[in-house]
C-alpha cells in the first residue's frame, strides 16, 4: 500500500513501514558517501606509508599523524551517517508470521494471515485489533465502515466496528457465509 509518504508492506516476518522520502534520499546520498569511504580509505593508506618513512622526523610525524586523524574521524562520521540514513528508511516494524494482503483505511492498516485479521495503527504500526478467521485471508476491502476478508477457503468475512462500553471500538463479526 502506498501514499505519498509512505510504503506499506507485509513479509512472511510482519508488517512495516517505509519512509519513502527518506528511502529515495538515502538513496540518493548513501553512494556519495561510498565513494567518499573509498577515497578516505586509499588516502589513508597513502598516509600510513608516508608516516612510517617519516620514522626520524618528528615534524612531518606530527603532519601526517593529524592527516590521519583527520582522515580516520571522516571515516567514522560516514559510517555513523550511513547508519542515520539506513534507520530513517524505515519508520516501524510490526512482528507478526505469514501476514498477506493488507489495505489502508485512512489511518488504520488491516492485514490477514492464516486464521486471523490485524488492524494497525498507520503511525506507530501497533497493533489496534486481532480477529480470528477461518482459512488463510486472500484479499482485503474496505467498504461502508466494513472490512471485507476473503478467505482461502471460500468464506466471506465481513467486520464491523462497534462501540462499546468504553467508548472504544471493537471489532465484531456481523455476517457469515
């Protein structure tokens, strides 16, 4: 499922979320970074050669020893920068097995598996409702306030939402085939 934001998406580990304008800049800026790595790391050698030949001068020992400071501490803030830009890609991860399709309901994200539907909250991925069903869910819609599952098995499922008590909501099952 995807908006303009954001990439929803279900493996056989859970559901997640993707950052798209993080992904797309992480993207863009992760191989720059690659290049500048590899050019630090080919500088660097250079300066370990020059600073063991430079054994007997205290002057260019402390030249090149700043060189290498320098060079080493970039290297550090790339991968440090590298791993920001990594992490941002994905704004949550919901543990859940074998999850299948999964559709977008204004903020709230349903997903089926084999016997059970979850509804998650869009923003945070935790999970809102859990409601058995027979079969494996196949596909997922949304209609009338109503989340429709089909089933592998030839079962329909329609859910509701239905107040309660507490003034939250619970999901109930209003029809079967």
């Amino acid at each position: 499922v995807r908006t303009e934001d954001f990439a929803y998406i279900t493996t056989q580990e859970g559901a997640g979320c993707i950052d798209v304008p993080a992904y797309f800049k992480a993207d863009k800026t992760i191989p720059l970074l690659d290049k500048e790595s590899e050019a630090l790391e080919k500088s660097i050698k250079e300066i370990r050669n020059k600073h063991k030949a430079a054994a007997n001068n205290s002057e260019d020992l402390n030249k090149l020893t700043a060189e290498l400071t320098k060079a080493t501490d970039r290297l550090t803030a790339i991968a440090k920068e590298k791993n920001v830009l990594n992490a941002a890609r994905v704004k949550w991860f919901t543990p859940r097995e074998s999850l299948g399709p999964m559709v977008l309901a204004g903020k709230t994200l349903f997903a089926g598996g084999n016997g059970y539907v979850i509804s998650l909250n869009s923003s945070d991925g935790k999970i809102a409702m859990d409601h058995a069903i027979e079969g494996h869910a196949v596909s997922l819609a949304v209609a009338d306030d109503r989340l429709f599952v089909s089933g592998d098995n030839g079962f329909i499922h329609c859910l509701a939402a239905q107040p309660t008590q507490k003034k939250e909501l619970s999901i109930r099952e209003v029809s079967q085939p």
